[in-house]
C-alpha cells in the first residue's frame, strides 16, 4: 500500500509499469491473412492493473457517496443497467 501512496503524490509512474504487451487477435469470419482483421489487445503489467483497480474503486465510492451522479446515469453504476431507461421508456408510453 506505500507503495502506491508514494507514486499517488507526485503523480507519475515508473516508465516500466507503463509496458504493455500488444496481442493481435483474428477477428471471427474474416481472413486472417490481411492484418486489418486484426484487433488489438493491451496487456499491461499486473501491478499497474492493481493500481488502475484502486483508483476506479476510490473514484466510483466517491462519486457514488456524495451522490455525484445523477440518477439517469445508469450505464456502469453497480446495480444498474442501460437497460432501466429502456424499461423506463416503455412503461411511460402507456401513460400517454
């Protein structure tokens, strides 16, 4: 956990931690010859990862405690979905 606080302050990573390793990946259906059938997937190194895990955790209890968010955002909040202002919609067209 030190660790981590020490890199927090000044803001800056070590360079080595800002590696990743690029895997291409075929694309299903189409020909794996031509590389533009191929996307792309970072894999950084584990620790960065853990640090990138943490600052999303603080981020979303923080936005989430002091009620940041509005009530519409529905898409990446835990216990809601996008799909809530579909049903939304849907119940409000009898209403008319």
């Amino acid at each position: 956990m030190g660790t981590f606080n020490y890199i927090w302050t000044p803001g800056s990573l070590p360079s080595s931690w800002k590696d990743a390793t690029v895997v291409p990946i075929a694309k299903s259906g189409k020909d794996s010859t031509d590389p533009a059938n191929y996307r792309p997937i970072s894999l950084p190194s584990c620790i960065c990862r853990t640090l990138k895990r943490m600052i999303n955790d603080r981020l979303v209890w923080f936005s989430e405690s002091n009620s940041l968010l509005t009530n519409f955002q529905c898409g990446f909040r835990q216990g809601r979905s996008t799909i809530d202002h579909l049903v939304q919609l849907e119940s409000s067209k009898g209403l008319n």
